[in-house]
C-alpha cells in the first residue's frame, strides 16, 4: 500500500510550471502530513469568512495562471529557439510530407511514399 504514499507525495511537491504544489493550487494549503488533510470535527471548525476566503483562492489562482503563461512563454522561446520561419509565395516549390493523420486520403499504409516531388504552393 504504498501507492497513497507516494500519490501524497506527489501532490505535495511543487511543479515547476505553477511553483506550487497541487495541494496549495485546490486548497490553498500544503498539509504536513496525510493526517492534516482529514476533515475537522464539526464542534472544533474555525469559522472563516467566505468572502474572504473566496478572494484569496481567487488571488492565488490569478497569480498561478499568471506563473504558468510566464512558464509557457519561456518553454515556446526555447521550443522555437531553431525553428526558422519560411515564407512562401503563391506558386513556389514546395516539398510536402503527407503523414497519415493529415492526409488520411493519400497516404492510406505505412508502404506508400511519404514525400512527393515538388509541388506548387497554393497558398502564401
């Protein structure tokens, strides 16, 4: 039974995308051990004011998605970091490589050519 184990110990440690844990991301804590996440007995509850409590979750969540673009924006600058953009105009020559998912009419089997000869750009 280590599976709940180590599925707490996933959720408790920060991802780099959020630099928040999932725990903190729902509940906006990070509990210490799997006991602190067992529901408070009825007569022991603090009670907090849910608007307050609504504005923080709202605040915390606006500056994790405010984490994750920064994140993303970093991960496409390296992505594209070689990628070359080509410009094409109307009637240039054109390599094209059908793969199966795009061109599921023309490239029916794995045996049948992957390239065709060069083919005039329709579009700019």
């Amino acid at each position: 039974m280590k599976l709940p184990h180590a599925e707490f110990a996933y959720n408790k440690a920060p991802s780099y995308a959020t630099k928040h844990s999932p725990f903190e991301c729902v509940y906006g804590v990070n509990p210490l051990t799997p006991i602190g996440m067992l529901p408070i007995p009825t007569e022991a509850k603090v009670i907090f004011d849910a608007e307050e409590r609504a504005r923080e979750t709202k605040k915390q969540h606006e500056r994790i998605k405010a984490q994750v673009e920064k994140t993303n924006t970093i991960y496409k600058g390296k992505a594209n970091k070689h990628r070359k953009h080509m410009e094409f105009s109307l009637g240039d020559l054109v390599w094209l490589h059908l793969r199966k998912e795009r061109f599921p009419l023309r490239r029916k089997n794995k045996l049948m050519t992957r390239v065709i000869d060069p083919s005039r750009s329709l579009r700019g």
